[in-house]
C-alpha cells in the first residue's frame, strides 16, 4: 500500500513570498536612496530657507503694561525657541507625526515599508510615511502634488536637511511654519488661535486637538469641523498612552475633557480696536510691506486699565442716552421658513450678516404671544422674553404700532445679558462718541476710544471728526482776556446786545442760555455759569484778532476758526485730540505739548529701532503761556467743577484738583466734557455723524461728562492730588487774582459797564428747563455761525 505524501505547507509558500516582497521592497528602496544619494541629490537647492529661517511674524500692538491689542498680517504667527516648547506638546506631535523622529535619519524605513505596501496595492499617495524632515522639505521647498518626482525631491532634500541641521533645529523649523488652519502657522500661534492660551498653558487635551491638525487642517479643524477634530485627538492620545507619554489617569482625563474653542477669530484681552489701527498706520507709513511680516512690536503709551475703563464708559453712557430716547424698531426683518432645516439655514445666514458687537447680541424672533416673545440667537440658543425684558421695546407690541416699530417672527433684534443674567432687549446706537486722555506733562496717549464700536465704524472720531466745541472754546477767550490784562474779578455786563450789521450785515443779539440778565458780573462767574453775552462782550474788548491769534499757544488749526464774534461761542471746528492737547496747557501750567501714541517700535528679535523720548521736565521753550495765566485760568476751571456747569465731576471724585468745562453747541448738536485732574487730561464727545440734535434736554453735562467721570474714577484712584502753587507775579485786587502789573488799573476795571439798566421788576422768571450749561436754549432760534462747520475731515 503506496504511502500518501504529505502535501506541501502553504505556510513555507506564503513566508517565501513575503521575504521575496520585502527583498524586492528593500531593492526598491536602496535603487530610490542610491539614485537620490548620486543623479538627484547634487542637484537639489540651497537650503538658506531652514539654514537662515526669516518666518513671516505679523506686526503686533501693545499696551505700555505689555498687553496684545492688535495683530497684523496674513498669517497669525509666533515663532518660539524648541527649548520653550512644552516637552509634552512635542510628544503629542511625534506620536501621531514620526514617533520615531530621533533615532532614525531622514528616512524612516519601517514607516517606509508600510507606505510603500500601501501604495502598491491602492496606488500612489494612498500611505504617508513622511518623516517630519520629509515635511520641512516639502513645506520649505516643494508642492503638495502627489507624484513620484516630487517624492524623490523630498526625500533628497530631507537627506540634505539633516546633514545640515540638528533634530532639534528640524523639530523647531517644523513646530514654528507648520499651517494648522484659522490663518494660524506654528503651535503658538494655533494654541492663541483656537484656546486663546500660550503653548505653556495648554491641557493634555488641548495639546493632542492641536497635534492632530498637521494632516489635513481643514479637515480636522476644531472650529469648522468639531466632530472630525475629536477623532483625530482621540487617535494622538491612544498614540501618546501606546508610547507611554502619559500614564492612565492622564490619558483618561484627555478623552472625558471638554473643549472651548474659541470660534470667533483672534481676541485680545483689551479693546483697544483704534488704537490698534493708528499704530498700524505709523509702522507702514515707515516699514510698508515689511510691517507684516518682519515681527515688528510696537509698543503704545495705552495703559490697560485706564484704556477698559474709557472704552466701557464709552459704551455704557451710549447705551444709556440711546435708551433714554426709545426704541426704533428691528434692525431687519426675514421670511421664516416652515421647513426647520430651511429655517434654521435662513437664521444662520441672516444673523452671520450681522456685525457683532459686544454684548449686544443679534437675534431673531420665532414667534410673539401677547407680551412676550421668543427668540433664537446666532449661536442656536432660544429663550423666551417678557415683562422687563421687553419693556425698552414694549412700543413693538403694541397692536397699533408702526410696521418700523413692530415685533413680529422674522424680526432681527439685538439682546443683552445683564449683570444678573437675565436676557433683555436692546439696539444698537446710532449716536458716535469719542474718548482720548493723555498725559498733562508728556502728552502721553493713556486711553483713547474713536467711536462706540470698531467693527461697525472705523472712522476715528478722536482724530478725525472735526466739530463745533461751544462753550468748551471759552476758556481760552477768557485767557486772552487774562493775558490782556484782564482779571477774573472784572465785572462784565449781562444785558442784551444787539451787534449791528454782525449777522451777514443784519443785527445779531446773541442770547444767554435761559433768557435770565444778571446785570454786572465778574468774569470768574460768567465762566462758571457759561453766560454766553458776557463772553461775547469779553470778546469784544479783548479784540477778534488778538484772540484769534491767541488760539494758536494751544494747538488749534487757526484757520478751522471763525474771525468773528461767535469765535466766543465755539463756532469753529475742533477735534477730540486737539482739546486735549489744548487743555493739556492748562493743566501743566502753560507747556504745550504734542500728543503721542508709540512709545517703542522693536524687530523681531527685540532690538529697539525707535523710542519716544519725553523730557524728564518741561524746559522754557516748551513754554507757550504765562505761568500766571495758566493758574489763573485754572482756578476759574476748577470753580467750574465745583459751583458750575460740572459741578458734578467734583462731587462724584472728592477731590479739588479737578478742573474742566462742559459744551453744547446750538440745537445740541455737540455735547463736550474737557477737563483734567490729577496730571491726566480727558475729553469726551457725543454726537451724530450727520449732524442733528441730540434732543431738547441733552447737554454736555448729560452727554460727555458721565463718560468723563466714569474714567476718572478709575484714572485717578491711585493718583494724588496735584495742588498748585502760585507762581510769582500775582496779586489780588477785587478779591480775585491779577497780573502785577495791570492792578489798579481803571480802564481794565469793567467791561461795559456804562450801559447797565435798571433791572426790570416785570421781567419773566427764568425757565426752569433751560439747559445748565450755557448753551443756546433750545427754543432760541441762535445765529447762524459764518464758519460753516466741518465734518469727517482727516487729522
């Protein structure tokens, strides 16, 4: 019986094919290695690229205390020493990236082998095996083509890399140029970017969201796709556990912690949006293309705190007269969908439209039922509002209301969190405002804010939004007058004037602002009361153009001025900047100074390339108005602080250094705060680009000097308070302060003072409701300025 022959094992068979594949792999590799090592190799570019790495590095603003506010350039990027990288941020990468980055060359070959078995059977680009010096070549050097020559490129360029650089060096080129989506190239860059973090700061969570971004960016990005981006996290943390990275609890934590994405773009901490902007101007007009990419930090005179303070004061008290003056209705209105997917999608493009502002939220009703309403948000929050909620817009609910008024579903609205948390309905103001402060001394910029909200407006009110100052333009008549000789006890007439031929060749009679005549009063009282025919009689026997002139000492464009007598009513046209600037004089005894923005501008590797050098104390030829002057003029602003038109500024700061003048221009066009205490000049404004009235009750009182005291509150709280020698040259005569050389003298003793009558005993009271401020009463029909006023000119 013939014995049966075992058959042959299959195993054997299997094993040899597999040694056969692999012998023929490694044939294929060593052929691929040896033609770049000899034909490609030779032949491929310099590497300056990696060897003298220039990263294009964004401008960046600062604060003085060092605080981001502004960022500029095509690509978000920070380019951080390997040595400061977090050691575990660089496991994450190399565990999912090249785990075995330091311990083989350019090439590793056993990921090699496997992308190379991938590619046979599904064709090529089907497996990555790129080491991390494979992707500085391509990133450096090279397309993201997929092609057998661009492959054989990088290979013979990674070879070249490593002979050429460290592990370390490779690691650190990698880790900074790296684009990792959201205009965000480098891990430090990408950590601000997404959790708005430094690199050293971030969880082990964070770190492997960010690690796993290097494969496909868009794909895997956290903010457009959060579902993939959590995947592919998983996937670098099981690597990071695999490898023993991080230990059980570690990695266990990683995959329960939930991620806050930041999904609204770059933040800072501070807004400062235009102050921002204006640095940015300086560093092109002196860099030009190069500001963008040579990492250039420019470094502003804004304080932080002081610059949070302004800019929410700024909103608050625009909000507060936007209320005080009601609801205007929606901002827009969209057809509602009975679809709810087709709903959703129409919510989602009407309120992506939007311009966001902060904490005024837009959304979108969904329905109304009797006196409550229901809303959705862009986020896909909805809530229901009702009773105190909706009382700003209860004229929307009114069946009778205008179709501009109404509520109803469709209807795009803004809503705001309050301190509580509870919902409310709000609008956005249509009303401009403006804030600067700088230093008395320096001229230092410490806060500045140009309009209520950067990403609706971007015209600087503060520098370039020439208006009408009104009674915040009589100080400086009143200091020519002083400079004349004229003294604060000099009696002036309050009676009517009638100018003839002043108005276009008919007689003017400029009016006081409630219609009250107090008969002779001193020049201290018509300033503290803002008495506006008294100022123009001052005016008078000072002369037009000796006060005109006299204007220039403190910075303002003479030709911006009226050559007449409603130069004494503040007819011209003045920024925000240039009060300050003019104020400044005053408050530091009579030195002009010229506002300034930029401290320091510094390359990328901290050397300075230009600083502001403020003198140490003011010299003589900063000297632009007697010192006598100066304190003069102070003492009849602090007065005004104290018993007149600003009198609440003192009241709500408790201190005796504070000094200021309110304005209103006619119709209430303008409402003005300019003022100082403690060394720190501020001026507020509140107006209409267009211009129109800001409404029959509102003055400078009620519109800027909130804004003012607001800040101050804040400015001044660790400042002392700045007393004021008298300097020499002084003396009183009729209880007040006069020029030495002018006391006793008869001609400066009165200012039309022969032309008093007797009060009359049937004269009408005064009116209650005048405006405090001494701006024309609002039922005055006030002459109309020869000097047409200007608006949105550039500084």
């Amino acid at each position: 019986m013939a014995t049966k022959q075992p058959a042959p094992k299959r195993p054997n068979r299997l094993r040899g094919f597999i040694l056969l594949a692999l012998a023929a792999i490694i044939l294929f590799i060593g052929s691929i290695v040896g033609y770049v090592l000899v034909r490609v190799l030779p032949n491929v570019p310099a590497l300056d690229a990696v060897t003298d790495y220039r990263p294009k590095i964004p401008l960046r603003i600062y604060t003085a205390d060092n605080v981001l506010i502004g960022e500029f350039g095509e690509e978000h990027r920070d380019f951080v020493p390997i040595k400061k990288i977090p050691d575990l941020m660089k496991k994450s990468l190399l565990a999912i990236e090249d785990a075995r980055f330091y311990e083989h060359g350019a090439i590793d070959f056993q990921r090699g082998i496997g992308a190379v078995v991938s590619n046979l059977r599904h064709g090529f680009g089907a497996g990555g095996g790129s080491t991390i010096t494979m992707q500085v070549a391509r990133n450096f050097f090279l397309s993201r083509e997929k092609h057998i020559g661009r492959k054989v490129n990088e290979i013979a360029l990674a070879y070249k890399i490593e002979a050429a650089l460290s592990k370390d060096e490779i690691l650190e080129l990698y880790m900074n140029q790296i684009y990792l989506g959201q205009r965000a190239y480098g891990f430090a860059s990408a950590a601000r970017a997404y959790f708005n973090k430094d690199l050293d700061h971030l969880s082990v969570a964070e770190m492997a969201m960010l690690a796993g971004l290097p494969q496909n960016p868009s794909r895997h990005n956290p903010v457009a796709n959060p579902k993939r981006a959590r995947d592919r996290q998983h996937a670098v943390l099981a690597r990071m556990r695999a490898l023993q990275y991080i230990s059980e609890s570690q990695y266990q934590a990683a995959l329960a912690e939930p991620l806050r994405v930041n999904t609204r773009g770059q933040e800072f901490d501070t807004h400062a949006e235009y102050v921002a902007e204006l640095a940015r101007q300086a560093a092109y007009n002196q860099f030009k293309e190069e500001a963008y990419t040579r990492g250039i930090k420019v470094t502003t005179t804004i304080l932080k705190a002081e610059q949070e303070a302004a800019y929410a004061s700024v909103r608050r008290n625009v909000i507060a007269y936007d209320q005080r003056h009601g609801w205007r209705g929606p901002e827009g209105r969209i057809e509602l969908p009975s679809d709810p997917t087709e709903r959703d999608d129409a919510i989602a493009d009407a309120l992506g439209k939007r311009p966001s502002s902060d904490g005024l939220i837009p959304a979108v009703v969904l329905s109304v039922s009797g006196k409550s309403i229901k809303v959705e948000t862009e986020d896909g929050d909805t809530f229901d509002l009702g009773g105190a909620a909706l009382k700003f817009a209860a004229a929307g609910l009114n069946p009778n209301a205008k179709e501009t008024l109404r509520l109803s579903p469709g209807a795009i609205i803004r809503v705001s969190k309050e301190a509580k948390g509870r919902w409310t309905v709000t609008q956005v103001p249509q009303v401009a405002a403006a804030f600067v402060a700088i230093d008395a001394d320096s001229g230092a910029y410490h806060a500045l804010v140009g309009g209520f909200d950067y990403n609706f407006q971007k015209f600087n009110h503060v520098t370039q939004a020439w208006r009408q100052p009104g009674s915040g333009m009589k100080p400086f008549i009143y200091s020519a007058a002083v400079e004349k000789g004229y003294s604060p006890g000099t009696r002036i007439l309050d009676a009517p004037l009638d100018m003839v031929g002043e108005d276009a060749g008919k007689t003017w009679s400029p009016q006081n602002d409630d219609f009250k005549w107090d008969g002779p009063i001193t020049m201290r009282e018509a300033l503290v009361k803002s008495k506006n025919v008294p100022s123009v009689r001052l005016l008078r026997a000072v002369s037009v153009p000796f006060s005109h002139e006299f204007l220039a000492k403190f910075g303002f464009d003479l030709a911006r001025q009226p050559k007449n007598y409603t130069l004494a009513l503040g007819t011209g046209a003045v920024t925000p900047l240039q009060m300050a600037g003019a104020y400044a004089v005053f408050a530091n005894g009579g030195y002009g100074v010229q506002p300034y923005l930029i401290a320091k501008i510094e390359d990328a590797d901290g050397k300075v390339i230009q600083q502001a050098t403020p003198p140490a104390a003011h010299t003589e030829e900063q000297r632009v108005l007697d010192p006598r002057n100066a304190f003069i003029t102070d003492s009849m602003l602090r007065d005004v602080t104290r018993y007149g038109t600003g009198a609440a500024a003192t009241k709500a700061l408790g201190r005796s250094d504070i000094a200021g003048k309110t304005g209103t221009t006619s119709d209430a066009v303008d409402g003005w705060f300019s003022g100082y205490g403690g060394n720190v000049v501020a001026v507020a404004w509140m107006g209409y680009d267009e211009p129109r009235s800001l409404g029959g009750r509102e003055f400078g009182a009620t519109l800027a000097l909130p804004i003012w005291i607001d800040y101050m509150k804040v400015a001044l709280a660790r400042r002392p308070q700045a007393e004021r020698a008298e300097p020499e040259g002084l003396v009183r005569e009729n209880e007040d302060w006069v020029y030495a050389e002018y006391a006793q003298t008869p001609v400066l003793g009165g200012i039309d003072l022969d032309q008093a009558a007797p009060a009359d005993p049937n004269a009408p009271p005064a009116d209650p409701n005048a405006p405090p401020d001494g701006s024309p009463h609002p039922l005055a029909q006030p002459p109309q300025p020869q000097q047409t006023q200007l608006q949105n000119s550039l500084f």
